[in-house]
C-alpha cells in the first residue's frame, strides 16, 4: 500500500493553479500523464466520447465523495474499442481530505452483467465505459461518477511534451519478443521507453507492473509542477483533445472544481493500492483471483474515508472478534455495521438478526472480563451502551445488537 507526498504550495496566479491541480489530478487518474484543459478543447473531448455517457455518470453532491473510472485503453486504431489495457479507480472526498487511486488488474475475474464470468478488461471491449462502470460497481461497491479514457498513443507525445521522465528503474526490464530492455538505475525515459515501462509485464507479472505504473504517476506528478512546464500547455492541450474522451458530464467547471478539491485534500492524504490477488487458472484460462479478505478490506477503508494503513490502535482491533445482529427493524443495517467495524479492523465472525426488532440504542454487549473490549468499540463508533450482564452466552468477545439509532447516524453520512 502506498501514500502519496504533499503537494506543492506555490501560489501562483489563478490560471496557473489550474494547469498544476488538474493535472495533478490526471496524472494520479490515468498513470500515464497531465493533461490541461480549456474550454476550446471541451467539445472536441465530449465529442470523442459519443453516446457513452448512457445516464450513468452524474455529478455527485456538493462535499460528496467523487469516483472516476480511469482506463488506458490499447486501441490501435480505427472505432475499434479494444480492450482496456490499465484500469484505475480515483475517489476522492473533500469533506474528509482524502482521497484514493486503486489499481485493478486487468486479468481479474469478475462477473460482467450480461457476460458471465470472465476477465475485467473484456467489460470495455464488450459495453464501453457505461458497462465497464457497471461491472466496477458491482465488483467493488463504489459507483463511478465519470470516467476518463485515455489513448497510448497520447501517454507518449504528453511524456515527449514534457521533456520525458527521470526514473530509477530498480531491475533490468527485459522482453526481446517486444523489443523491450531497460536497464537497472537511473533513467531519462522518453515516450516510446515510458510506455514500455509502465505495460511489460512479460519479465514478472501484472503486479509488479502496476507498482512500476504507481511510480511512474509520482515521477509525473513531480514535473508537472515545475514552473517551467507553462510554456508547454499549448502542446499539452492539443495532444488532450486528440488522444482524450471524458464523459459528457465532465465539464471545465467541475475540473477546476475538483483540482482545488485535491490542492485542499493534500497529497500526503492520497492513498495508493492494488487489488490483492493471485493467478490461477480456470477451464484453461489464466486468470487472477481477488483475495476477498484483502480487498473487502481496502474497499471498506475506502467507503470509510479512513487511511489504506492502520493506526497503532487498528492493529490492535485485530484481537477482537464481534458478532453484529440487527435488532432496528431496518434490513441490511447489520452487514452495514459490519463493513464499518471491519474497516477498523475489528473480526467480524458472525452477521444475522436478532430475536426481536425494537431495539431504539445500539447495543455493545459483552462480559465483564472484555468490558475494555466493548469501551475500545464503542470508542470508535461514537455510539452505542454498553451491556455486562443479562446475558449468559455471547458468540464471541463482543456482540453488536444493531439499533434504530444506527438507522439515523448512517443515513446522515
């Protein structure tokens, strides 16, 4: 798991500002490079997009959190969609100044409606960005708000335009069926050299390639911020409007918008991860599964706003094992309780209902031996009293009897 480094102060005119924070969003988005928007650009980008838009992706709530789906797609050439080659999620939650860039690897086997069962990266090839939005939300909870797609053939003239990319390649990259070899140390990589970077995966496997594309996205970010990099915009803007397609709710308004949403988050506050998950192979194709553990854990710490690395207290939640049953009347309380507890790194060994319905306060019950136990969990939830006694057997060391009170907290997030 990875956290980015703090952004830059520079307060430079309102323009320039602009230019740094989008394209510090995109970068940290596409893992391939800045991209600087005006709006003469805006309407040759939404055109490129078509009739993608399929009423899916809407502007969130004013301090909502807002996710974008992130795609390099490895069209070559034509209306031909392709299959896309990167997939990223970015969400970010200005209320909570934070914010997260997910990497799904591309093999990953998931349910895509109307396709059964097959690797994620068919999901654009099969519906474009609307279906390959819907299967995100399926696989991972978080519903995309936008999505941005973005061309191979602009990752290199954008990291041309921007004088290339000093990197410290920290093992000789090697695959002759590609013509590819690079080095081990230090390296000034142009377009072409960046591209093979951030997509071998021949000499290891789509992991390791991921963490070369994360590193790649902080050497980005670091350049992009130089002053110097004004003088390329006009460049910059017109390799965007060639090689860019962006959802038709994805104005310049909101873009600006949503650049000083990220200058205000931080980038200390930026959290960086891949989807856990192992190869296997299924009816004879290869496939990587996700750990359901692992990644029902990062994406509750994402739909929690809570950093992507524990605090010395969370490790210690590890110890504590809860049973949570819900007792409001209300369905699905129980497993929403339990996702939150589990965020914090609380074991959640049991989820079900409780005998009866009309429980107005959470209840938090335990022994008397594990009563720390039960102050530690209330501590963090901010709600719910506490039980020591009426209670002969309890599943495990604390038992959550969900409340109506529950009810109110969690629709008022």
């Amino acid at each position: 798991m990875y956290t980015g480094k703090h952004l830059p102060k520079d307060r430079k005119t309102g323009y320039l500002r602009t230019f740094f924070l989008w394209a510090l969003i995109l970068t940290m988005a596409l893992g391939a490079a800045g991209f600087v928007y005006a709006k003469i650009l805006e309407a040759s980008i939404h055109e490129k997009a078509g009739n993608e838009g399929d009423g899916r992706f809407k502007q969130p709530k004013a301090n909502e959190p807002v996710t974008f789906l992130v795609l390099g797609s490895d069209t070559r050439g034509g209306d031909d969609r392709g299959r896309s080659d990167t997939i990223m999620i970015f969400r970010m939650n200005p209320k909570k100044k934070i914010a997260y860039l997910i990497s799904i690897p591309r093999d990953t086997r998931v349910k895509i409606p109307g396709h059964g069962k097959t690797k994620i990266n068919a999901a654009y090839q099969y519906g474009g960005a609307p279906l390959m939005a819907e299967t995100i939300e399926q696989f991972s909870g978080l519903r995309p708000n936008h999505y941005v797609i973005v061309d191979f053939q602009g990752f290199k003239e954008i990291v041309d335009a921007i004088g290339g990319i000093d990197i410290y390649v920290e093992k000789r990259l090697r695959d002759p069926r590609h013509h590819i070899d690079i080095p081990k140390g230090h390296q000034h990589l142009d377009g072409e050299e960046a591209l093979k970077y951030v997509r071998i995966r021949y000499c290891d496997d789509d992991f390791e390639r991921m963490k070369r594309q994360q590193k790649f996205i902080k050497a980005v970010m670091e350049k992009l911020t130089r002053l110097s990099n004004i003088f390329r915009v006009p460049k910059l803007a017109s390799i965007a409007a060639r090689n860019l397609r962006t959802d038709p709710n994805l104005g310049i308004t909101h873009m600006v918008a949503y650049g000083q949403a990220l200058r205000s988050i931080g980038r200390e506050n930026v959290h960086m991860a891949s989807i856990p998950a192992t190869p296997q192979t299924i009816d004879g194709i290869s496939f990587v599964v996700p750990d359901e553990e692992k990644t029902a854990w990062i994406l509750n710490r994402i739909k929690e706003d809570k950093p992507l690395e524990l605090t010395a207290e969370e490790k210690e939640n590890e110890n504590i094992k809860i049973a949570v049953r819900n007792g409001s009347g209300k369905p699905g309380l129980a497993r929403k309780l339990a996702a939150k507890l589990a965020a914090l790194s609380f074991k959640i060994n049991e989820i079900g209902n409780a005998q009866r319905y009309d429980y107005g306060q959470t209840q938090i019950i335990t022994s008397k031996e594990k009563e720390e136990y039960a102050k530690r969990v209330k501590s963090q939830l901010g709600f719910g009293e506490i039980v020591t006694e009426g209670y002969s057997s309890i599943p495990s060391d604390v038992l959550i009897i969900v409340g109506r009170d529950f009810a109110e907290i969690s629709s008022s997030d």
